[in-house]
C-alpha cells in the first residue's frame, strides 16, 4: 500500500479512508497517542491505536525514534490543536529504536549536544526545519539564475591555482607522506605526484567561472569551497558552499544591482515557500534571546528581519566614507572596538560591518572602492591607483555576506600586480589569456551559501545550517 506524506495528509479538505501513513515517532503518551513524522513538515499528525485490542509487547516497541507503519483512517481529531488524526486500524514496528539509549529525546537538547549528534539531529523540530529551509534556498537559487538564461558551470573542486592568494588551502597529493619523494634541490617532488604539480581543493571557482563568462556571456556556480583558515568561529567552515556569478560586460554598479536583486529574490522565496518551518524558528529565537541581555537580544523578530531586507534598498556608501564613520563613532573614540580605525586602509572587522548595518544605516549595507593593498589580484584598479572596484554587501547579525568585484579586464594591468604580488605568471597563463583575446569588462560575486542560510533560519553558529560541519579539529561523521 503507498504510503502518503504527512504534510499532505494535513492539507486534506476532508476525511480519507484506507490511508498509509510512514514515519519516526516522536512521543507515544498514554498507550494510545503516537506523534508521527516523517520529515515532509515541521507539524506532527497523531495517529490513535487501539490499546485495549492492542497485545502489550506491541505497545512497548512503539517508542521515541522507532519507524512504524500505519494503516487506518483520516477523521476529524477530536482533540485540540489539529484538524486531522489518524484512526489507527493497524500498524507495523519498521525499525526499532531503543528508548534509553536514543539521543533525541523530548525534550530540550543544547546545540552543543546536537552537533555531537549529527547523524540524528535532523529528527528535531529546529534542525529538520532548517535543512527544509537550505533545501528551499538551494532551489531558489537554481531558479533565479536559470529563469536569467544563466549558464550553470561545474567548476574544479581539485585545481593549481589560488584564486584569492592567501594561501590557506588544502593540499590534494596520492604520495606517500612517510616517505615524500625528494628533487635534487631537497624539495618535495610534485612531478611524482597524481596530477605531476602542486594541487589543492578550491577555494573559488571564480578563476575558471570568469573564463565561462567570456564566452557564454553569464554563468553562475554553486559548490562545495574549502578553506584551511585555522579559524573557531561561529562564522566560519573549512568545507561551505559558494555561489558565483560572472557576468560579461557588467561593470561594478551592474554587480551590485545584480547581487542585491539576488539576495532579495532568494530571501523572499524561502518566506513564500517555508512559512511553517521559518514560523517555528522565529519562536526558538525569541524563546533562546530571553536568556540574554536586553541589550544583546535582536531589534526585530525573525521574520520582521527578513520583511525589513526585502522592503528596503541596500544603502551603497564607500570604503572611505565607511572608514570616517567608523572613526568618528563612539565605540572607536570609546575604544569598545577591540580593532580600532586609526587610519585609512585598515581591513574592516565584522565588529565594524556590524556597526555600519546594524547601529549607524539600520539597512543592509553595500560597501565598494576598497584599497587595492587589501583586496585580491584580480579586482579593477580605480583611476586613483590606490582602490579597485570590489564590493561587498554586509548583513544584520552576519556582516559580509557578499564579497565582489569588477575584474581587471586590462592585461598589462593584470600582469604588473600580479608581478607585485609575486604571483606565477606561467601558472595562470589560461587566466591570462582572456585579457589577451577579446577582453571585456566583467563582474561577478561570492556568496556563502551557509551565511545566507545562517541570516534566514536566524540561527547564531554557521555549523548549525550545514548537515555535517567540518571545522578545525572536526570532521567527525
């Protein structure tokens, strides 16, 4: 008998007989209420057995965690809080589950705990409803992208090259590490190696993606990124997924109508399309803000937040401005940054991507012309000589969310920072001659996919909206 989804069996205008309902319970009270779910909606159905004709060693297996099978009718509830129930007529144990030894029980679990908990912590309430919500997300982004005649591109995740120059990546090698061949210099010998060179796992596509673009005029990636940045933050993953877009002839004031169009439409599909689910995690952040200071807890509720950015323009300010705000503020005269602004061309801290979105514009906030001498390679150098037309859109509670630019399109320029930055000519020679054979002026952005998520559940820690988070010291599961 097919069994049908629990989400729709509580969409039902009517009564149904002879249903099939499959899932996990989630409480079993007074030998006779199973709260069943099977991960189709954040809202359980009950479904009611017949006890008194029911054999005791049955009862007993139907415990939290077990996988059951039910057969019976759907009838108007007769309690409170739910149209329908489940008039059990039969029902069958699929899969065990021990009460005393399973994790998840009911009731409230830190996230702490959770996370040591991977595997299983997607059958709770709060983290089945923010997997639904990333799955929506990832949807929406396909969507946006596709409905714009954007070319989806798989980009390497194995590559040579370093596309943002700092360094912190992970090294890809199938040679021995207890006995490393060595070339007559005493260095390792890459040429023994898999690929015959140097190789690391990613850590942008956009590198290959501006190639695309080049040709194919828009392109867009979306796929796993690594980062080996020794970094234990709540914002920060060594494996995240990371959103590109590349856009041919787009210049800086295109790149950001693009991203802040982009992250509009995204935000407002997942309210459209995850009421239930967002509804629930707005009340589990009112419910763990009340144990916090007032002056630590969010001006707007969650989905007032996600309202607040779909209903205002993002304000565009310059670096310098941005710089002579941060200044002249009262947590840096005060000196309550723990980074102070003294000067022109310091890299800004979310502490101070906070204050601009948060304390001083109260909008999400798009900064651009940032010095050269803090951004990377490949960003166009602006007439003054000293910034490049990079962006980056900053959000409430997260800070950079976006991080873009537009590209040097011009080859001698490209070649001299490259040149300053002691960057290998001979390794990006391919890079390269895309500014040797019909340049243009391009853009494009990164997006964190899990920051983004991160924004929209309103959860605090970036390695609660990925399945399984990878992080210093932790790639358990």
């Amino acid at each position: 008998m097919k069994h049908t989804k629990i989400k729709d069996l509580l969409a039902a205008t009517q009564p149904m007989k002879d249903i099939n309902a499959k899932g996990w319970v989630r409480t079993f009270r007074n030998s006779q209420f199973i709260a069943l779910n099977d991960g189709s909606t954040i809202h359980n159905i009950q479904c009611v057995v017949d006890f008194e004709n029911t054999p005791e060693t049955e009862l007993k297996r139907i415990t939290t965690g077990a996988a059951v099978s039910i057969i019976g009718d759907l009838v108007e509830s007769q309690g409170a809080g739910q149209k329908f129930e489940i008039q059990a007529r039969s029902f069958e144990i699929l899969g065990d589950s021990d009460a005393e030894k399973f994790p998840m029980q009911p009731k409230k679990h830190s996230l702490e705990f959770l996370r040591e908990n991977a595997h299983l912590r997607v059958r709770t309430n709060a983290f089945g409803a923010i997997m639904r919500v990333r799955s929506v997300l990832s949807y929406a982004v396909h969507k946006y992208f596709q409905d714009k005649g954007f070319v989806y591109v798989n980009t390497p995740i194995i590559t040579g090259a370093d596309a943002e120059g700092a360094g912190e990546m992970f090294q890809v090698t199938s040679l021995p590490l207890d006995n490393l061949p060595k070339n007559e210099e005493g260095n390792i010998n890459y040429k023994e190696d898999f690929f015959g060179k140097h190789t690391n796992l990613t850590v942008s596509g956009q590198l290959e993606g501006e190639t695309f673009a080049m040709a194919l005029g828009q392109i867009y990636t979306f796929g796993p990124t690594f980062r080996a940045e020794n970094s234990n933050t709540s914002r920060h993953l060594a494996e995240f997924w990371m959103i590109e877009p590349e856009v041919a002839f787009n210049d800086l004031n295109d790149n950001m109508d693009l991203a802040e169009d982009f992250i509009q439409y995204v935000v407002k599909y997942a309210v459209d399309h995850c009421k239930d689910d967002l509804k629930f995690l707005e009340g589990r952040l009112l419910e763990e803000e009340k144990s916090k200071p007032q002056a630590e807890r969010s001006e707007m509720a969650l989905l007032e937040k996600l309202d607040f950015v779909l209903s205002h323009s993002f304000k565009r300010v310059s670096y310098t401005e941005a710089i002579d705000i941060l200044k002249d503020s009262t947590p840096n005269k005060k000196k309550k940054f723990q980074y102070l602004i003294t000067e022109w061309g310091a890299d800004l801290q979310s502490e101070h991507e906070r204050f601009l979105v948060e304390k001083h514009f109260k909008c999400p906030v798009i900064l651009y012309d940032y010095p050269a001498n803090i951004k990377a390679f490949y960003m166009r150098l602006n007439e003054d000589g000293k910034t490049v037309r990079a962006m980056d859109i900053l959000f409430p509670g997260i800070g950079e969310i976006v991080g873009g630019s537009q590209r040097e399109e011009r080859y001698d320029v490209l070649v001299e920072k490259m040149r300053k930055l002691g960057i290998d000519e001979e390794e990006l020679w391919w890079y390269l001659d895309t500014r040797r054979f019909g340049s243009a002026v391009h853009s494009g952005f990164g997006l964190g996919f899990e920051r983004l998520v991160l924004f929209v559940t309103g959860m605090t820690n970036i390695r609660d909206v990925i399945p399984f988070p990878r992080t210093p010291q932790n790639a358990e599961f």
